[in-house]
C-alpha cells in the first residue's frame, strides 16, 4: 500500500508584492525565506516531488496555509544471510 508523507506551510505576504513576511514549514520558521518568493519555494517543492493538495487563505490574517505531500520512501530491509557456520549450529 502506498504511504505518503505531508508538509505543512504557512506563508504571510507582504499586502503589495510577492514578498514574504513569514514562512513555516511544519511549524518551523524558514528565515531564509521571508524576502524570497511565495512561488519560487512552492515550485522548489515540487521539483522535490511535493504535491500542492489543499489551500486555505485566511482574509483577516492575510494568512496562507498549503498543504502538500509525496510518495513516502520505504526502505525495506533485508535479513542478512545466514552464514555456513551459523547453519550447522
């Protein structure tokens, strides 16, 4: 069964122009960010593989809350074999 992994983000724009105010990225604040742009890091999250699922634009806050998620990576890990000496025990 596929599992997914899901990253949340909340981005405040300044009210003029594509600059951030703030960004978090599951509840971690990205100062990096806050003078970048709100879709150069969306589309660096989709060259990572993150899909956009669901989007909720807060008025009175000018608040946006994204959520995204991918296909999780699952290692599957191997028994290791048994050796010679371990057989004839």
């Amino acid at each position: 069964m596929q599992k997914w992994e899901y990253l949340f983000l909340e981005a405040s724009p300044y009210p003029f122009g594509d600059k951030l105010i703030s960004l978090y990225v599951n509840g971690e604040e990205l100062r990096d960010w806050k003078q970048g742009s709100l879709h150069v890091f969306v589309n660096q999250l989709g060259d990572e593989g993150w899909e956009l699922v669901a989007l909720h634009h807060d008025s009175k806050y000018d608040h946006n809350y994204l959520i995204f998620k991918r296909p999780k990576v699952v290692k599957k890990t191997r028994k290791p074999k048994e050796s010679a000496t371990e057989k004839n025990e």
